[in-house]
C-alpha cells in the first residue's frame, strides 16, 4: 500500500512522529523542510508499505 497521503487520504503520522518539526503539510501532502536531520523517525512510524519519504544514508 503506497504513501495514504499521496492516495488523497488523510494520513499525518509522519507528521506527528517527527521529533525536529521538519514536515508540513502542503495541499494534504507532506513536504520537508529545512529542519531535517535524517533521524528516519517518519518512515520508521509509517504504516504505509511504501512510504512517502526515505532516509537515506550517505555511505
């Protein structure tokens, strides 16, 4: 089940989960902004299969 969000359903978990307020919401979709720090808390409380955001780790 992809991003509910990008399904137009409501859906703020990621939202609500951040601890460093780094996601809006911009027409009932989550964006990021400037504040993120790449914790991977908002794909981590996520119950979508695929998720709207991905955190990825420089190697």
């Amino acid at each position: 089940m992809p991003c509910l969000a990008f399904q137009k359903i409501s859906c703020d978990y990621c939202l609500r989960a951040c601890p460093e307020k780094a996601l809006t919401l911009n027409n009932g979709l989550p964006e990021l902004n400037g504040r993120c720090t790449g914790c991977g808390v908002c794909t981590a409380i996520c119950i979508s299969d695929y998720k709207g955001f991905w955190v990825d780790f420089p190697s």
